[in-house]
C-alpha cells in the first residue's frame, strides 16, 4: 500500500524509536491509551501490550481495516473516524464505560499526521480534563514553540495555552530516517503532563484563543497596538480606547511586546477583558 502524502503518513520504521516512546509513556495494565493515527500499528501493538485498553483513531479506512484484521479479538478498539471531527470527551467516556476498572485520566499517544497537527493538539488541550498525559512526534520547530519560553521567538499561541494547562517537555529528538516515506523536516517527541490545577484561572478558554490571537496577530508591535488593530476581532464590543486601561489593571505595561508576556498575565489580562465585556453588555 503507498503511504498517502496528503494524510500526512510518515510511518515510524525505527523499532529503538518505538520502544522509547512507548517506554517514555510506560502505560499500565489499568490504563487507558488514546492512539491517534495507529497507521500500521507500529506503536500500536507495543501500547497494547502495556496497557489495558487501547482505542486508536485513523482516518485512513485501508489502515483501519488492515488493524482490524491483523489485532482482532485483542484489547484494541479501532475507530475509523477524523479526529477533528469526533468528540473526544465522548468517546473517551464510551471508552472508560465499558472498561469500568480503567482509571478515568487516559494517556495520548501519537505520531500526529503533521498537516494538522497544531488544530489536533488544540482540540486535546480542550479535552485535557480527561487526559493525565499527551506524548507527541511532531515536526521538530512546532514541538520547540509549543514548550518555548516567553521572550523567545518560537514563544506564540500555542506556547501559552499548552504551558497554561500543562508542564511541556521535549523529550528526544528523531531523524527523518527514522520514517518511511522520509519526511523533510525533523521531529521530536514533546510530552504534555497535564496540570491538576492550571497555572493561572481561565475565566474563557474562547476569549484567552482571541486575546491570543489578537496579541500575537503583529508580533512586532506593541500589545497595545497590536489588540487595538483587531479589537473588533477579539470581539466585537471591546473598544480600541479602552486596551491601554484593561492592560493597565492586568498590571501590564503597554508598551510590552506580546512575546514577553507570561501565561499567568495573559490569563489576568482575560479576566479583565472578561469583566469589561461584562459590564457592557449588562
Ligand atoms: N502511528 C503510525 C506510525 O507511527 O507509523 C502512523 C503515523 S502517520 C505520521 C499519521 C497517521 O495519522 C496516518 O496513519 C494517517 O492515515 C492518520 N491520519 C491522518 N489524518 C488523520 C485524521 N484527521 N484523523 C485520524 N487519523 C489521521
């Protein structure tokens, strides 16, 4: 079967890469795995010899049937679904339903198909009540922007709401020959350990993805400048004049450039723009 380019298949062939993936997770026998993209099963079947149950999601309805009759009658539950379109609170509750001894946190596993990988680790960080861990391959640059520092050039949208919610680390590095077909970028393996409690109160999960956007929208600019350009954006009843005071009772200073602000004072920073948006429209 020729891997299909357009579903981002890159399939793992290096079985020491495997093997410290699946070690860096070390699922048990009372846990859940959510694999997405199971592919050929290269991870697969090591996690299933882990854990107790695994539920792999591919797109791809030869893989999905090629797994079906290779794993069959094994602790394996094969979903031939997108990702982006499922829900996954429900499934992982469906899941979890009908393993009642599996504990309620699950793991995420994944050699994310790159073309949507950041739309796939915003949807999970959505889902994170459900989730202990996430252990990714991503493209080598978005693993290093998604665990970046403030005040660096990698530090974006996603660094902020991944660090929010979760302590990031890249794990390893892995060489595109690691893959069949070669990708042409490197990868990495980042791991997401999910915080019992954020590091700061999110008032609005969709307000903070605006503010973000807006924020990070001219990174160039001050975030003054920058949120005033797309305030309309953010929402439609935020006015440009009153940035520089909402700023101002977040403790930011508007001069400030987007990229050296910290999760906590873009957190603050929602609270107000929150409160502010209240009062209008009350
Ligand atoms: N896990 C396998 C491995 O490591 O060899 C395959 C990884 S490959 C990089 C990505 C996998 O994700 C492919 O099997 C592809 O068909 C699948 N995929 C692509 N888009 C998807 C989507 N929207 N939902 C679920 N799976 C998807």
């Amino acid at each position: 079967m020729k891997a299909k380019k357009s579903l981002g298949q890159n399939f793992l062939v290096d079985q020491n890469i495997v093997s410290r993936i699946v070690n860096s997770v070390s699922p048990t026998k009372d846990e859940l795995v959510l694999e997405i993209g199971p592919g050929h099963g290269a991870l697969t079947e090591m996690l299933m010899e882990r854990a107790g149950w695994v539920v792999a999601v591919e797109l791809d309805d030869e893989l999905a049937n090629e797994l079906q009759n290779k794993f069959s009658e094994s602790n394996l539950t094969i979903i031939l679904a997108d990702i982006l379109a499922i829900d996954i609170n429900e499934l992982i509750n469906k899941e979890l339903d009908l393993h009642p001894h599996l504990k309620k946190k699950i793991r995420v596993v994944a050699n994310l198909p790159y073309y949507i990988s950041t739309a796939i680790l915003t949807k999970l960080i959505a889902s994170r009540m459900a989730i202990r861990d996430m252990t990714l391959m991503l493209q080598k640059e978005v693993a290093e922007r998604i665990a970046s520092p403030p005040s660096n050039k990698d530090y974006g949208i996603l660094s902020v709401l991944a660090q929010i919610y979760s302590q990031t680390k890249i794990l390893f590095p892995v060489k595109s020959g690691s893959f069949r077909p070669i990708p042409k970028v490197d990868s990495a393996i980042l791991q997401l350990e999910v915080y019992a409690k954020p590091l700061a109160e999110v008032v609005d999960d969709d307000l903070l993805v605006k503010i973000l956007q807006g924020a990070f929208s001219q990174r160039r600019k001050t975030i003054l400048n920058s949120l005033k350009s797309v305030a309309s954006q953010v929402h439609p009843q935020l006015l440009t004049e009153h940035i520089i005071d909402l700023l101002r009772l977040a403790n930011i200073t508007p001069q400030r450039r987007a990229e050296t602000l910290n999760c906590q004072e873009f957190a603050q920073l929602t609270k107000e723009v929150y409160k502010y948006l209240e009062a209008r429209v009350n």
